[in-house]
C-alpha cells in the first residue's frame, strides 16, 4: 500500500471513530491536528502526500502524523515491493484493529492517567488480544478480581480509586 493510500485510510477510520460516519476531509484533518496536538499540516501538503507528489515524508511530518493517528511511525511509509496485506493472518489484523481502538480509547481518558496508562499497556503488548480475553475470564470468575486485587494493591480496598463512582461495575470495585 502506497503513503497516499494509507493517509487516506487513516482519515477515514479518524472520521468513523469521531462519529462522521465518514472520512475526515484533508481540511477538517489539518485543522484537528493543529487543535489537538498543537502543529499541523497544511491541507495543500496533505493532498500533496495523498496524490504522490510527495512520496517521502520528512521525520517531523512522519512523527505528527503517527502521534495525531496514533500509530507507529513506520507504518507511514509505502510497503516494500511485493508486500501484501494477505500475508497477515486474520489474528494479526484483528490485533491491529483491537490496538488502534485502545490508543483512541486511552485518549479519551486524559483525566483518568491510571486508565489511560492501562489502556496503553495493553495496545503496547505484542499481542494485545490475549490480555482483553484473559480479563474476561477473570471477570467470569466468582471471586477472582476480588483476590487479584488483593495480591497486587495489598493493604487498597478493590474500591479504592480516586474517582469511585456508582456508575456501574470497575475492575478495582468491591
């Protein structure tokens, strides 16, 4: 997959994930990312990678894409000659999919860094698949959260969190 295709693929996941229900235009991408993380890009530069006439990004450009789609760097670039996505398992895919919906998430938990930082633990896991069903299980299991947070918080009630609010269940929750 070419640069210009992934930038486009990454503006269209961007704009399902802010509720668009379509591709963010290079103009509303450049406008969030000077929003949200402070520099940005033009929409003209934008529509200059998209295009081709720019096939290489510089490391500045590469570094506020990847932080603004929270993705690794090396993801902005074009695939080696021969590269093809069929050569992913389905597995590995789904694991992509699963990390970049834990980065989105972990941003939405500014004002949680506890959350935040777990969500990311999690997305950051070579495979971050086994962690969320291992947690179900311990979910299923009677007791077991209950005994988890004993061993590892010693000496914290499960419900101890700064902001423990009756909104439904937490994982730290009696």
């Amino acid at each position: 997959m070419k640069l210009g295709d992934k930038l486009r693929s990454l503006r269209s996941v961007e704009g399902s994930l802010r509720g668009l229900g379509r591709a963010l235009t290079q103009q509303e991408l450049a406008a969030a990312m000077k929003r949200e993380i402070g520099r940005g890009l033009s929409q003209a530069y934008l529509s200059q990678i998209e295009s081709g006439a720019r096939p290489h990004l510089t490391h500045k450009t590469r570094d506020l894409l990847a932080r603004f789609f929270r993705v690794y760097p090396g993801f902005l670039v074009d695939d080696p000659e021969g590269y093809t996505p069929g050569l992913q398992s389905e597995l590995r895919a789904i694991d992509a999919k699963v990390d970049s919906w834990l980065f989105a998430g972990a941003g939405q938990f500014t004002v949680d860094p506890e959350l935040q930082r777990a969500l990311i633990t999690i997305a950051e896991t070579p495979d971050s698949r086994t962690p969320l069903l291992l947690l179900a299980e311990i979910l299923r299991t009677p007791g077991l959260l209950e005994r988890l947070a004993d061993v590892l918080r010693p000496g914290k009630s499960a419900g101890s969190t700064p902001d423990s609010r009756s909104q439904g269940p937490s994982v730290l929750r009696n």
